[in-house]
C-alpha cells in the first residue's frame, strides 16, 4: 500500500509518467420496443424488457497529474488483452518515455509474463524493460486511481442501455474528449503518513521484547 501511495507523491516527469490501469465490463443491451424520446420535462422513457448483446471490456488508463485518460473497449480481458494494451501505452501512447511507471492490481492477467505469453521473446523483453511495475495490495484495488475514474465513467456514461460494441466505442469516445478537454486531474491527497494513522488496524503489531 505505501508503495503505490508514494508513487503518487512524486512530482510530474514527462520521462517517467505515472500510468494507473484498470479494467471494467459492460453488458451490452438492446431495447426491442424501443423508447420514447427526451421531451421537456420527462426524461427519455425505454420499456422494461431488453435483449442481451454480450459483454464488452474497457481499458482505461490515466495519467493523474496531467489529466489524461485513454478508455478502449476490447472483445475480452485475457491476458493478451492486458499485454496488447501495454504494448500501445509503450509505443503508441508514451513512445519518448524512459520508463512508464505503472499502478495495476494485483490479477493475475496483470504481469510481465502476460508479454511473454502475446509477444515475441525479443519484442516481450523490450515492452517489460518500459515498465516499473507498482501492485495495489489485495482487497486494495480502490488505491488504483483508474478505478476511480472507472467510476466516473460508470455513473456519467455507462449507465444507459447500450446496444452494441461499435454504439459503446462511439460514447466513451465522447465522453473520453469531454473528461481530457476538461483536463481533469487527480491529486492524490491519502500519504502514507496519513495511512498509518487512519488504517492503524492493517498494520501488524510489534510486541517490545525484554532484554535479556
């Protein structure tokens, strides 16, 4: 825990962002009835029944101190997923980074090994050697900073019927634009300091021995 709380007091270095990645799904839902429209004074009405399309995943990544975030929607959350989306935060995302400092839980898809299991061993070993990998202890997801951001997500754009994967791409898209447009960051004010007075109780206890 007091790893990942440090990582998120170090000052902004273009050279070596601190990344939080998360992942969520959506389950994909068509209204066969269809709706009535928004109307002023009555919000959009939609009929009770719905018909399943799947579920869908979504990567989220953010870099807190710039306010930057980057949501992709994927069939699935394997770990070739997991290993595909660190190789477009290495190369697509952060290509002039030294080092792309990571906050991840602690799943196991989430690891170097899921490189070794996509990649090439040449090309696994140079995508692993980008990374300084950060693990949010267990039952601690809620340190990951994306995960809060998922929330956002959740409340101000996932939480509507939506049909399909191309329908779900096009509104995180939007909502992505409005939330980085917005550049809004995330100050990380929890320390360690604060940790260990607040969360007292996870602390082992250290009983004084007697000299003998």
């Amino acid at each position: 825990m007091e790893d990942v709380l440090d990582v998120y007091q170090r000052p902004y270095d273009a050279k070596r962002p601190v990344i939080c990645l998360d992942e969520a799904s959506k389950e994909l839902h068509d209204t066969p009835r269809g709706r009535l429209p928004l109307q002023p004074g009555k919000p959009i009405r939609e009929d009770y029944e719905y018909e399943r399309h799947g579920v869908a995943n979504l990567f989220l990544t953010i870099e807190p101190l710039q306010g930057r975030r980057r949501v992709r929607v994927t069939d699935q959350r394997t770990k070739r997923d997991f290993a595909e989306e660190l190789r477009r935060l290495a190369d697509e995302d952060y290509p002039d980074a030294d080092v792309i400092v990571l906050v991840v839980d602690n799943l196991n898809t989430h690891g170097p090994g899921a490189l070794y299991e996509t990649f090439a061993p040449g090309q696994a070993h140079r995508l692993a050697a980008r990374f300084e990998w950060h693990y949010t202890p267990e039952h601690g997801s809620w340190l990951n900073i994306a995960e809060c951001d998922l929330s956002v997500l959740a409340a101000q754009c996932l939480d509507q019927r939506i049909p399909d994967k191309d329908t779900l791409i096009s509104e995180v898209a939007a909502w992505q634009a409005r939330r980085n447009h917005a550049c809004a960051r995330v100050v990380w004010q929890f320390t360690a300091a604060d940790a260990r007075i607040k969360l007292k109780r996870l602390y082992p206890i250290l009983k004084e021995q007697k000299e003998t």
